[in-house]
C-alpha cells in the first residue's frame, strides 16, 4: 500500500534496487518502527526499506532525494530520544549491513558496517587482545551506526571517552545520494567526522565506520560500596576524583532502583535499605592497581560508606554489575511504561540536583528512579509510569522539564549520552540561545539543504529565520553576514585609504591598536594594522565593523602560526588574541577550566599545578589556548591524552559578523545537538574567532618519568618502541624517535638516532614499566640514561632551530619506518631534522634556511609531492606546515583536496559568507 508521499511507481523502483521482498508497507508490518525504546512517542512509517550495502543506501536515497520523499535511517530500534521516529517518512533499515569489513591489529583499527552490534566487535577482536572501548548499556543489542549518530556513551566512558572519541573515520551516504569519506582529526579541513558523530541521522547515513581500538586491560579492581544517603555517595565521587584518581567507571545506583531490581528476576542480593550504592571500577597494568583500589576503599570509608566490597574474582565482579546491568529491565515492576531521561551536570553538583529531583517527583506524585554514571555527572533520573492513568503523561512530561531546567541551572546540559532527537528538541534553548540555534542550522543546511533526512529532530524551529524571510533576506545569510569578495575588494581598497586603523580607532578606540605590528608577519611580509582586543566584546564589535567594512580578518594569537597555508588573497587586519588573557577559572572538583583564548599553554597549567591538574596538550612551540585549538595543534602527549578535540568541552566564539555563539557546554558528556566544538577545533580560524574555552583537566600524575635510549639505527628503536606497549605493562605516554641532528639540538651529549620515552602514573605502575624497558633494551643491545628535560626541550624546538621548510606527515604506524627512510633521502649528503612519533604515526621534517637554500624550490616541490604519494598510497597525508610564501604559492601546504570539499564550501560560505576570515587560506583555497 502505497503512502501519499509514497506512489506505486516509487515502490517498484525501490523494488528494483533492493527487491520487493526487503520493503514493508503493510500497517501490521510496520507497527515495530512506529517507535524506538523510548515509547512514549509513536509515528507510523510510509514504508521501511531493507538495504544490504552501502551502495543500495546510495541508490535508495538519490531515488528518494530525486522524488522529495523524506527518510530516517534506522539501526536497532534502541535510542532513547524518539530519534528514529519517521512520521510519513520511509524508515531505511540499516540492519543487514553487519560485517567486520577488516581489523587491523598492529595499528589498532577496525572498519565494520553500521549493523554491527559492539559486542559483535569485542567478540571478534578479544583473541588480540583489543576491545572497542565505548559500552554503552545496550552493547548487546545496538548497533555501531546507532551509537555513531547518538555518539552513545556508556559506563566505562569515564575513562575512555564516547563514542567520538574512538571513531577515525566514516564513509557515508549524503542527503543528495553522494558517498563521501569525511575527514576527520588529523586530516586536512574541517573536522567533519567529529560533526557527524552524533548527529542522529540527520546528516545523512553511515555506510561504514572505521574506529580506534585499545589494549583489553590486563587488570581490573572493582568495589561496590552501599550508602545512607545520597548525599554522602555524592561527595565520595568528588572525593574520589579529587585525589588524582579517574576509574574506569564510577556508577551509583539509588533505592527506588535497588528495591525493583531486587524484587525482579535479575536480584544481585544488594540490601534496599540503603540510600544510594556506588560501583567503583579501576583497571590497567596489575603494577600499583592493588594500592589504587585499597586508596579508594579509604575514601569511600572516610565518607560514610556503611559496607565497602571488593571484587575478589570475576564472578563478584559480575555480581556487583548485575544490579547496575539489568535496572532498566527491572523498571517494568513499577510501571508498565517508562520515560528514561538523561542529563549531564558538573559532579559537584550532584548531591543538591539529586535533592532536587526527589522533590519534582514529590511535587508531581511520580515515582523517579536514578541509576547513572556518577564519575561523568551524567544523571538518568527515570519516570516509570502507567499511560492508562488519567492526567500521567501530563504530569511526566511537566517533571521532565523541571528537571532539565534544575540541570541546565546548575551548568548542565539536557542530554548526555541519549540525545535529543524528538523527545528534548523543545529544551534545545534552555541551553543554546538562537545564535547558537542558527549554528547548528548552517551545518544542517550544508549536509541536507532539502531537509529530507530525519527531519524534525534535533533542532528546533527557527524564529530567526522566520524574521528574515519575512524581512526580505536569506536564512543562510542575514543582516550583516557579509559581503560578497567583489564588494569586498572595493570595500577593502577604501579601507586602506581611509585608514583601517583610523577607523578602528574612530569606532571602538585607539587602545586595541598594537603599536608593534611587524612582530606579526603574514607571508613574508610584515602586518599593517594589528588590533588586540581586551574582552569579548571589544572583539565582536571589531568584528561588526571588519565585516561592514569588508576588510580581511586575519585572526591570531602571539603570531608564531601566521606562516602556514596558502598564502592569503587578501589581509587588511590581524585580530590578536593575546589581551584576552585574565584569570583562569578552575574548579578543580569537576576537572574543569575556563580560560580566555590568548591565555598561553604555560600560564593555564601554572596555574592548574597549584590544584595538581594540567591540560595535558603540548603542541611544538607551545602557544595560546585559542591558537592551539584553532589549528588542532598536538605533541607528543597525544599518545596518552589525545588532541585538542578530545579535551575540550565548550567554546565561545565570535563569528565573522560580530554574533558571539557558543558551542559545547561545560560537563563532559554533552550531545545536545551537533558538535560544534569539534568543527571550530582545527578551522584554523576561518569559521570564526576562538574567545574562550571550557577545558577538560587531568590529574597530575603522581610519577612522570623519562628514559633516552641511543641506538645505531632507527629501526633498532622501533622494534623497541613496539616492545614497549603491551597489554599488562603501563604504556609510555609520550614515544619520540630523534635523529641524529635533533639529537644534538636537543642537547642530548652526541649524534645518534634517539628514542624518548615518557611514563605517567603510579609509582609502583612507572617503576615497573621503566624496570621493563630498561631490560628489552639491554636484551637488544640498546643504551640508555635518564633526562626528563628533553620533554621540554622538544616543546620549543622548532623555534629554536627556525627552519625554511617544516613538514608534518601522519601514517599508519606499520608505514612509518619507510617514511623516515625516504625523508632521509631528502638530501642525503645532510639529512633533514627528523622527529617521529611511533605511537602517534606522525612524522616531523625540518629544513634549515641553509639546507633550503642550496636546492631550487622546483626541486623541493618534487620531493614534496613524492613523499606525499608515498604517504596517500599508505593511507596518510602530508601537509607543508611551514614554508616561504613562494613555495606556498605553487604548493598546496594542505595536500589534495578530499571528496568533501563541496562540503567544506558550503560550510564556508554559511559561516563566512563575505570571506572575511582569512580568505584563501585552508583546504582547497576555503
């Protein structure tokens, strides 16, 4: 039966690409899909399509996208948002595609269809010792493609991080039908993966998912500790975190939820006349875990813990998980029917939004039960209820935003882990104001300008664009968004003779004038007119007038990153950040901190140290906050911590017409609409200008030590570094390979190629390691010493060697070694500076003036573009970091340009439709 949407002759052409059997129209077949898990809304499909392959989803949506007929992609039914609903829409069933398409174990990846379920991954790569890290609480039954568009969570993401944090890179099937690879961190453009994680389905469709996998750990602690009150289990998670030590997973359980779990099928004898119980999990190298794990039985004690447990086998184990496993299942005790909500605070918060949920529910005469991952703040207060009783749902859905409005009171957000989808689209302003909104529209627009997938989820409608239609003017663009680049090179050329800095001076004041501007020099050539602004709005109504006057905005922090990409097609005013650096706000109780974007790597950890934190980035060079953020900047912690992306929670930033938005929140797991931070994180500043950040701490570890080990050649010291990172041993945080030119630059006595190994841990988890590498190294004839300053040395190295040419290449690691050996062969007479990442697959090339000098730039090119085909036949890429403007020009500094560069352009031209940000300079000329 065909739809109204739905005509027969688009039935029989999606029969032809997928067979009639695998599409259901029929109001019996398609009663499952009406609803996801979250069944309190219902929406009857015009059809669902079953697909095999990600070419029939290319198929089914250009036919679909040909015709304006709506789609939902769908995986296993399990979200929690209403996010699959398709109300008239087709359902395009994504089950099928289920395969492990590869695993590659030596670099630690794996490539899988979207239907793959994620304990069907961790079955397949456990005999490698490997897992997926992600667990959300439906890992047995929902899929990989469903955890990508929510960017699910999970217990164990305390640790490890969410989904986002574990994908490298997606295929995906657009709106239009188009397949493109995004790209991801790390690659040239915009962090594309990192917008497309958890976006439910509204972007478009995944065909495959590549993903990072991590070493199973080889120890495992768990405590289960029971609670009078909720209050006192609150403050032993701080207490917990406070001490330096972050677990694997830190949930709570409270009575509601202990007494229906107890009374069902799934009982794990817990006792029901406690307030709360707490699941303390740790896990790692067996070195120092005992003593972790006594540490926290300590603290639980110290704040009231009535029983303390500890996990004496597997079983235990298992015991302690079943009550926290099966709660959900359990909920049908209370009400047939059940509204699981999900919010995120700051964790010293818990204690009094707890206190506050129990009087809404109170308040409502509802019964609420809350069983979370209190490590991470992520709440889910439940409603189990009876949708037969009179006036229920009304009284469910008044305490639903009660509570999302206590939790966004506090610095919260209203989803963490479930997503928006239809159920919280009408909280979407409790937290983005409709510049934020208007943000995330762009990015909509850009991936799907039709609408056709998903829609009605996520965002809610816009009354911005509703004004400007009525208005006269365009959505995409609005009042002072710009000029075209014709006006604005007539706009620009009057600015020069009218005097940008007169005008500056005119309109917002003469102060934010820096008086020595050729410290800033911009393809060779030192700045005319450079403005600092002291506070954010000083910065957006310099902003307003760049963008009314049309000039070109270069934005900045001190200047040291204005010699990169290609060189500019214009560039009327440096914007540097660097007055924008007051005190930073630490609240070291919920590992958090916001600093102003000009704040420097060095005094944001100075002043984190006090508190026995740090924001563990340490890019070459160091820098500004806001300048390692826009340009993704990364060093060798990256190993341990991960890049910017990774440790960044929130962003406030100045658009090119002057509208100060914010993306991202303060609490870690945050997945209220798209994630706009990863998408600023590494623009490079041609979306806007980084103001302020809301950062992801660590704690200090409590050892941190180095070894240097000297060998002949590099390939002694990769097999070394291989040896180094196995499963029941600390991993070193930090692994760098110097050659012997960096050797000597780094002071390290005489030449030689080096290997710099750093751990961070425990005492008694260092102490092993290192006792473990030192015995590899003597075993293949390797020396070695201490020197815990070449961390620090490696930091400004670049600066002090001050090369003409700096490359940076980034490979799979088995494609590392062949790599150095044809960076040698640069110039083989005088080898190039080398330092190499083995960990990372990251490769650094520095050309001294005087090497540069002897070659022409054509035989430089050359050599370039070789080292570049070898990279891309490997899977990697190489980008000209820094260079003379002349080489820039006949260069691309970025590499080829992907399949997603439309893409990238129409992000472009939404956020920046006047090329007022440093027009020219990124991918493809962006």
């Amino acid at each position: 039966m065909a739809s109204p949407v739905l005509t027969k002759r688009t039935l029989r052409e999606l029969a032809a690409i997928v067979g009639r059997d695998n599409i259901l129209t029929q109001p019996g077949e398609l009663l499952p899909y009406e609803s996801d898990a979250l069944t309190a809304y219902r929406a009857t499909p015009a059809a669902v399509v079953f697909v095999s392959s990600t070419d029939e989803i290319r198929r089914v949506v250009s036919l679909l996208h040909e015709a304006r007929i709506p789609f939902v992609p769908r995986g296993a039914g399990t979200g929690l948002s209403g996010g699959a609903l398709a109300d008239g829409a087709v359902v395009i069933q994504l089950s099928r595609l289920n395969h492990i398409i590869w695993v590659d174990a030596e670099n630690r990846r794996a490539r899988v269809q979207p239907g793959v379920i994620s304990t069907q991954l961790n079955e397949a790569i456990a005999s490698q010792g490997l897992m997926y890290a992600p667990d959300p609480s439906s890992q047995t039954v929902s899929t990989l493609g469903g955890n990508v568009a929510e960017n699910s969570g999970g217990p164990h993401c305390l640790k490890y991080g969410v989904t986002t944090n574990h994908v490298v890179g997606l295929t995906v099937v657009m709106p239009n039908g188009a397949v493109v690879d995004l790209p991801g961190a790390g690659d040239p453009g915009y962090d594309l993966v990192g917008v497309f994680v958890g976006s439910e389905g509204t972007l478009g469709i995944c065909g495959e998912i590549e993903v990072r996998l991590v070493p199973i750990p080889a120890a495992v602690e768990t405590l289960l500790a029971h609670f009078n009150s909720i209050e006192a289990a609150g403050q032993a998670v701080s207490a917990i975190i406070a001490a330096g030590i972050v677990p694997a997973a830190l949930e709570m359980i409270d009575q509601n939820t202990l007494k229906a779990v107890e009374a069902s099928v799934y009982a794990a004898g817990f006792p029901t006349d406690v307030a709360a119980s707490l699941i303390v999990e740790l896990d790692g190298p067996r070195a120092g875990l005992g003593e972790q794990a006594a540490e926290v039985e300590a603290l639980l004690k110290q704040h009231e813990a009535r029983e303390v447990g500890r996990a004496e086998t597997d079983a235990d184990r298992l015991k302690f998980w079943k009550a926290r496993k099966s709660a959900f299942g359990a909920m049908g005790r209370i009400g047939s029917d059940l509204l699981v909500q999900d919010a995120t605070v700051p964790r010293s918060r818990l204690p009094e939004i707890l206190a506050r949920v129990g009087a809404v529910a109170r308040k409502y005469d509802l019964t609420v039960t809350n069983v979370f991952h209190a490590g991470d703040g992520n709440l889910h207060p439940n409603i189990p209820f009876d949708r037969r009783d009179p006036g229920v749902l009304e009284r469910v859905h008044a305490a639903s935003r009660e509570i999302m409005e206590a939790c966004v009171a506090v610095g919260g957000t209203i989803t963490g882990e479930h997503g928006v989808g239809i159920d919280k689209r009408k909280y979407m302003p409790l937290v983005f104001s409709e510049d934020d909104l208007e943000t995330m529209r762009w990015v909509k627009q850009a991936f799907d300008p039709l609408g056709l997938c998903n829609p009605g989820k996520v965002l809610p409608d816009s009354l911005a664009a509703d004004r400007l239609v009525a208005a006269g003017l365009s959505p995409s663009r609005g009042p002072g968004a710009g000029v075209s680049d014709d006006r604005g090179s007539v706009r620009t050329a009057a600015a020069k003779t009218n005097g940008v800095a007169a005008e500056i001076a005119s309109q917002i004041g003469a102060a934010i004038i820096v008086d020595d501007p050729e410290t800033f020099v911009i393809d060779d050539q030192p700045a005319d007119v450079v403005a600092a602004p002291s506070t954010i709005a000083e910065l957006a109504e310099l902003m307003k007038l760049a963008s009314r006057s049309g000039w070109a905005v270069v934005p900045a922090g001190r200047g040291k990153r204005l010699a990169l990409g290609d060189p500019l097609a214009r560039a009327d005013l440096v914007v540097s950040t660097r007055r924008l650096n007051g005190s930073v706000d630490h609240q070291p109780q919920d590992l958090l901190a916001t600093a102003l974007a000009g704040t420097t790597l060095g005094q944001l950890n100075a002043a984190l140290a006090r508190a026995g934190q740090w924001w563990p980035i340490d890019p070459l060079g160091g820098g500004t906050i806001g300048a390692t953020i826009a340009s993704a900047a990364t060093g060798p912690l990256a190993a341990a911590y991960g890049a910017p992306r990774d440790l960044v929670l929130g962003l406030t930033v100045v658009l090119a017409d002057g509208r100060v938005v914010k993306a991202g929140g303060r609490v870690v797991k945050n997945v209220a609409g798209y994630d706009m931070v990863r998408l600023f994180t590494g623009s490079w500043g041609t979306l806007g200008l980084i103001a302020e950040a809301h950062l992801r701490l660590h704690p200090l570890p409590a050892a941190d030590r180095s070894r240097i080990f000297k060998a002949g050649r590099i390939g002694d010291l990769l097999v070394l570094a291989r040896s180094l990172v196995v499963r029941d041993v600390l991993p070193p945080a930090a692994l760098e390979i110097l050659a012997p030119k960096l050797a000597v630059a780094a002071r390290l006595a005489d030449d030689g190629w080096r290997l710099a190994a750093r751990w961070l841990g425990s005492e008694a988890a260092v102490e092993d390691a290192i006792g473990r590498a030192e015995w590899s190294a003597l075993r293949q004839g390797i020396r070695f010493d201490e020197n815990d300053d070449v961390w620090r040395r490696l930091t400004s190295i670049e600066t002090d060697l001050a090369p003409a040419l700096t490359l940076r290449a980034a490979v799979p690691v088995r494609a590392l070694a062949e790599l150095v050996q044809e960076a040698v062969a640069f110039a083989p007479a005088d080898p190039p500076v080398l330092l190499a990442s083995p960990a990372l697959g990251r490769l650094w090339i520095f050309i001294s003036a005087d090497q540069f000098g002897r070659q022409d730039e054509r035989r430089w090119l050359l050599r370039i573009e070789k080292l570049r085909r070898s990279a891309r036949e490997s899977g990697g890429h190489v980008a000209v970091e820094r260079a003379p403007v002349s080489l820039r020009a006949v260069l691309d500094p970025w590499g080829e340009a992907g399949p997603a560069l439309e893409l990238e352009r129409a992000l472009k031209e939404r956020f920046d439709p006047g090329g007022v940000l440093k027009p020219g300079f990124f991918v493809g000329g962006l």
